[in-house]
C-alpha cells in the first residue's frame, strides 16, 4: 500500500495504492513556479475515495469498490526518500526524484508535524526556506511578525497579548485553579473554566471524588492500565455500566488512538443503537451494530460486556448476547495491542471525536459512566486514578 502527493510537469499528482489498484487524481492547474508565491494543498481519502484540492479548486474520484483501508507500516518521508528502492514504481509517473521547493505546515489526520531539527527520525540536505527569525508560525492568532536585530517582534490583534500572541486578554487575570484550562469567551468578553479531573465549580477549585463519572459533552478520561504488561491480548474483555438519552456518543475507545493503524476496540452509540468496532492489525472489521433502536437511549442503566477471544468477539447487553461474529475467520491478527490506553467519553481537549475516529463514531458523550471492569479483573478501574477533563460527579 502507498499514498504519494508529487510534482510532475507542474501539476500536482496524488496516487495512492489500498492493496488493489492504483487511483491516480491530478491538479487542473499548475503550480506557479514562484519563489514569493504559497500554494495551499488538501489531499487524502475516505475509506477508497480520494480527494484533491489545489487552492481551493478541488477534484474527487471514487474508485471501484475494493479495499478501503491504508496499511503502510513504513516511516513519512517529505521531500524525497532516503533511497529510491522505497518508492513503489506506481507512486510516480516518470523515475522518483527529491522535491525542489520549500514545504511548510503539514498536518496529517489533524495533528501537525513538526519540522525542526529535532522533531524527524532522520533527514539530509534540508535548510531553512524563511530565512529570517519569523517563520510562518511564530505568531499565534493572526499575530504579525516583524524582524528586529535581537530576532523577532510580534504585534498582536488587540485579544491577544504575550510574546507570540499566545495568550488571550480574557484570560491574562484568570481565575482558573490547580491544572485548569481558560477558554477564553470573546462573544461575552470573559472566559470560562474547564477542570481537570478530581476538580469542580465555576473556577476548579473545589476538590471532588466519585465512583459515577458524569461527561457533559466535551469531557474525557484517559486511563492507562498498570498491568497492559501482563495481560494475554488474544483473550480481553471490558465491561461498562453507562446510561444516556443521546443516541450518538463514542462510550469506550481502547487503544492509543494515535494513527490509523493502532489496534483499538470501541463501544458507542450511534443512529439511537449500540455500535461496536475493532481493529486487531490489519484492518477495521465491520461495525457490529445491535439491530433494536434507542435501546441504550432511554436514560436508565444499562451493562455492555464486549468479549474478544482472538477473532471471535461477543457483544452482551444486560447480559443478554446480542452479537456474535468471527471478524477474521483466517486468524491474521488475533491479538489486541491496545497499548494499555483506555478512553472514556471522547479525547483530549481539541480531538474530535469524528476525526479521531475516522467517522466511525459522531460525537463526545453525553451521560455517566461507572463499573468498569478490565479483563478477568476482580477489582473495579479506579476512573478518578487517570487524566481528564470536564467530567462530574455523577452520583
């Protein structure tokens, strides 16, 4: 498998290759080979349909049905690749050769990559194409930047203030208290609180405990299992109790979450029904969704155990087995290499939950959360013994 977005006779190309075909899409304008001029580039695809978009002009195509998922177990390479041996021969049209240019702000799957010095694995023959102290994030929100002999100097829009225009003017007097975040509110000229995990009230400085996690929407809890070591990833299983009237919500997502190629199992809602996914290596299996509409939306508890034995995986409601399904009968992947991460409720404050989760699940959820249980374990996960956000008392 490959995806390669490439230069050719000043036309921008993407190819990528899911393990079938080849799916070629090309620019309908050149590029202008100006020094002073940035051009913008969107590329990418959703499941076998790729997408272009050249300053604003943009180009889809969808392949034939076939293979939808991208499995390249290999680094990211920019610019050019450390040998020619490593670009597939239908990656490009003519023989591979290294980019001549400056390359700036490249985000993949919206988190963005950091090119310093320090950040890559490796690289050769790359140097600084702004050439001044500025560079094109130095300041912050619409900030500009000005060259002075000791650097730089930013002058900021009249809400934002600090060297880069980093912090805002609503919340340069804060209140906020122990590891809380200021969001700034411009529309009302204030700001509000989100509280870490084990705090509350209008300014997070009311310690709280709970046993029931109450999420509100934009709330999370990261949890990372002390014995991920010891366990037999062949044979898992978690249990939850939650309760809701939303009919979209991610409830559970184990797993790092970092790439789509993390292995990961995940327990939401989705159209008013339950919706299970797992992914044990090579590709994401086919959603098992419970056919009885807003059984899990009624507000009162209900107790979900997903049970994976290899690739066997069994779904309990109440008790009750509502899904059953081998999702590998060829025993490829049979293990979950979930890294000892377990989210509950959505992701870190600014990670959509439809991003994350390449539209698999909606929306953060909304509801409470209680007696989790990991694996064989005969003890309850302590949710107040992780990191998070915006989550209540829900007693």
């Amino acid at each position: 498998d490959f995806l390669c977005i490439s230069l050719l006779n000043g036309f921008i190309q993407l190819r990528y290759n899911l393990g079938d075909k080849t799916v070629i899409l090309q620019s309908f304008q050149k590029v202008r080979a100006n020094r002073n001029t940035w051009h913008l580039l969107k590329a990418g695809r959703v499941g076998n349909e790729g997408y272009l978009d050249l300053d604003g002009i943009n180009i889809t195509q969808k392949a034939s049905p076939g293979m939808n998922a991208l499995d390249t177990h290999t680094d990211f390479f920019v610019g050019g690749v450390s040998s020619l041996s490593l670009v597939n021969s239908m990656a490009v049209e003519n023989e591979p050769t290294g980019f001549t240019g400056c390359i700036r702000e490249i985000v993949i799957n919206s988190r963005e990559l950091k090119l310093t010095v320090t950040d890559p694995k490796g690289g050769a023959n790359v140097g600084d194409c702004d050439g001044t102290a500025c560079g094109y994030t130095v300041c912050k929100n619409n900030g500009t930047c000005r060259v002075e002999n000791s650097g730089f100097a930013c002058s900021c829009p009249r809400e934002w203030r600090g060297s880069t225009c980093e912090q805002s003017i609503y919340c340069s007097l804060n209140r906020c208290g122990s590891q809380a975040l200021c969001i700034p509110q411009p529309t009302s000229f204030s700001y509000s609180c989100v509280c870490a995990l084990g705090w509350a009230g209008k300014y997070c400085n009311s310690k709280i405990t709970f046993f029931i996690a109450k999420f509100v929407g934009n709330s999370y809890i990261k949890y990372t299992d002390p014995y991920y070591g010891k366990r037999d990833l062949q044979h898992s299983r978690i249990l939850v109790n939650f309760t809701t009237n939303q009919t979209e919500g991610l409830i559970v997502w184990m797993g790092k979450a970092e790439d789509e190629e993390n292995d990961f199992l995940a327990i939401g809602l989705a159209n008013g029904t339950l919706k299970v996914v797992i992914n044990l290596g090579e590709r994401i299996s086919v959603p098992l969704i419970h056919s009885k509409y807003s059984s899990c939306c009624d507000g009162r508890w209900h107790f979900v155990t997903v049970v994976q034995n290899q690739t066997c995986i069994k779904v309990y409601l109440d008790e009750e087995l509502i899904l059953f399904e081998d999702i590998d009968p060829d025993r490829k992947y049979t293990a979950l290499n979930y890294g000892g991460i377990c989210y509950f409720g959505g992701f870190e404050i600014g990670r959509k939950v439809n991003m994350v989760t390449a539209g698999l699940f909606q929306k953060e959820f909304i509801g409470k959360i209680k007696d989790v249980v990991l694996f064989q374990d005969s003890k309850k996960v302590q949710l107040m013994n992780a990191e998070g956000y915006n989550v209540y008392n829900g007693n």
